[in-house]
C-alpha cells in the first residue's frame, strides 16, 4: 500500500474557517472532511500512479518520486474549486508512452499537474471535459502530435511557466505545442484557456499555439515562441493561428518562423473574429514565406475585427501588418 499522509496546514485552515463561520461543531464536520480528503499520496512505480489516478479525491495530492513512469496515464475523478486533486513531482519524475496519451485528463476537473515531464506517444498532455485544469510547470517534449491540448469544453483551463518542444514527429503539421478546441466543431467551447509565460519550440511540428473556431476568450500572454521546425505542411506557418473570437494575444516574443508570426483565420462563419494583439515582439530574420508579417489577419471586416496595437514590434520580414493599426 502506498503511504498516505494527511496535510496538517489543510486541517488547520480548514479548522480555523469552520470555528470563524460556526463553532466548534462545524469545526470538527471540517475535520473530519479534510481528514478524509487532504492525503499525500506517495508514488514511485508505473502501476502505483495508475492506482493512484483512479484513488485520488478533492483535496488529495500525489507526489511522484522522481523516475521513469512508462504506459498511458488517465484520471477520470474530478476535483472541486475549492478541493483540487494535485498531480506533482520534479522534472526528472518522467510519464513516458509508446502511444496514445502521456497523461489523460478525462473529466477530471480541477487538477493542477505541477513539476512533471510528459514525453514519448501520441499527444503529450490532454484535458478532455476537464474544467478548471492547471498545468504548471512542465516539461512537454518527443511526441508524434500536440504537446497540450483542451478539448470537448475543457474551459477556464491555464498552461503556464512550461516548456514544449520537439512534437509533430509524424510530419503531418499537427504537432502544435498548445491546441484550444477541435477542428471544425463549434460545440466546442473549451472557452477562457490561458497560456501563460511558456517557452515553445523549437522544433515543433504545428503551430506553437492553435486555437480553434468555437472556443472565446483564450488569452496568450508572455510566452517565447521558436518557430524552428515549423513544416509548412497543413497551413503550419505562424507561431500562432487564431481561429476563435475574443482572444487576447500580449507581450509574447517570437522568432524563427518559415512565414508569418501570428495569423487569423474564419473557419467558420462569425469566428475568428476580436483578436487583439499588443506589446509583442516579432523577429522576422530569416523568414521565408512570401507575406513575412507580424500579424496577417487574412478575416478583416466590420462584422468581425482584428486590433493590431501601435505597441507590437517587428524585426526583420516585409513589415508589421496588412490592416490598419491601432494607436
């Protein structure tokens, strides 16, 4: 059996706030509850994770030992937003598989992975039906297709403070670092998807980030793009592609790129549409497409806009942008 540790500073503060609100008897309710959730699970084999992903409740953390964990990883036990299940460990605590997903967050609402690495298989890190998903930290790499990706409403999702690279093995230009939605269908609303101050690329064989029609308000702040080992193949091109409505795109800095630095597209009719792009830092040098823009807003219209801030820069290429900018 693997140790079970209960967490002190949750019983205490779970303690605390049940007296403030309603006396003691409270208090002792939220004992017991924090009791029976707030455990560390300590893990150090392939077949502990798996009993662990299945195990674990609101308020659980596991805690992989560092090693390498090789097979195919889901959780389909969701947390709460104020009991999130915690899946950590540090970089050298390895998820690596010979297929399908690394990690597989089916469901499972409000988990935070911290620390790890996911390497090897088909797609690196994949929250399907899972809200509130924080993954934190990470290191996603050696994959045949996307390193992360939200999909079927996975919303109010963060990728943050991570690293992606080396993915799209399959040379098909599908192997986007961070993926938002599905192709094609509007009933997808992984919606509010932040990826924050991530280091993308090099070598990865789709868009850095792709986000797709009937996904709104994703937000893409502070992150490094390196668009060595974009293919070309399936319009893979740009650092960026937007394809939702409402997405915010600030103080990013981009390099290497076959073409442009960031592009939007309607896929569908009345998407694609409100991007805004500021204080980001393109670097065309090098680039060898026949538009070299910052930003190629290929949808610009009335009824769907794009605003190109006068902060952006450009370095290198043809130029910052084919519409107008914005003060």
């Amino acid at each position: 059996m693997r140790p079970r540790t209960l967490l002190p500073a949750l019983l205490a503060t779970a303690t605390a706030t049940a007296l403030a609100v309603g006396g003691p008897a409270l208090a002792s309710a939220a004992d017991a509850e924090a009791a029976g959730a707030a455990a560390v699970i300590e893990v150090s084999t392939a077949a502990q994770l798996k009993s662990a992903l299945t195990e674990a409740g609101p308020g659980d953390t596991i805690h992989l030992a560092d090693g390498t964990y090789t097979g195919n990883f889901k959780a389909t036990v969701a947390g709460s937003a104020s009991a999130r299940i915690t899946l950590t460990g540090s970089a050298g605590a390895v998820l690596t598989a010979g297929g399908g997903y690394g990690l597989h967050l089916n469901g499972a609402s409000y988990w935070t992975v911290q620390g790890i690495t996911v390497s090897g298989g088909q797609k690196g890190i994949m929250a399907d039906s899972a809200d509130g998903v924080v993954i934190d930290s990470v290191t996603v790499h050696d994959l045949d297709m996307e390193g992360v990706h939200f999909r079927k409403s996975s919303s109010d999702g963060v990728i943050r403070n991570s690293r992606i690279y080396d993915t799209g093995h399959d040379g098909r230009g599908m192997g986007e670092g961070v993926y938002v939605g599905t192709a094609g269908d509007l009933s997808d609303n992984s919606d509010r998807v932040q990826i924050l101050d991530n280091t993308i690329g090099p070598d990865v064989g789709g868009e850095n980030v792709d986000i797709k029609e009937g996904t709104t308000g994703a937000q893409i702040v502070g992150n490094t793009f390196d668009g060595n080992g974009l293919t070309g193949a399936n319009y893979d091109d740009s650092w960026v592609d937007v394809k939702g409505n409402d997405v915010l795109v600030e103080g990013n800095h981009g390099s290497r790129t076959t073409n442009n630095g960031y592009e939007t597209h309607s896929q569908q009719s009345g998407w694609g549409c409100g991007t805004v792009f500021r204080d980001n830092a393109s670097d065309l040098s090098g680039s060898t497409g026949d538009k070299q823009l910052a930003f190629n807003v290929t949808n610009y219209s009335a009824d769907c806009p794009t605003t190109v801030r006068g902060s952006n820069t450009v370095t290198g290429g043809k130029g910052l942008t084919n519409i107008d900018v914005t003060p």
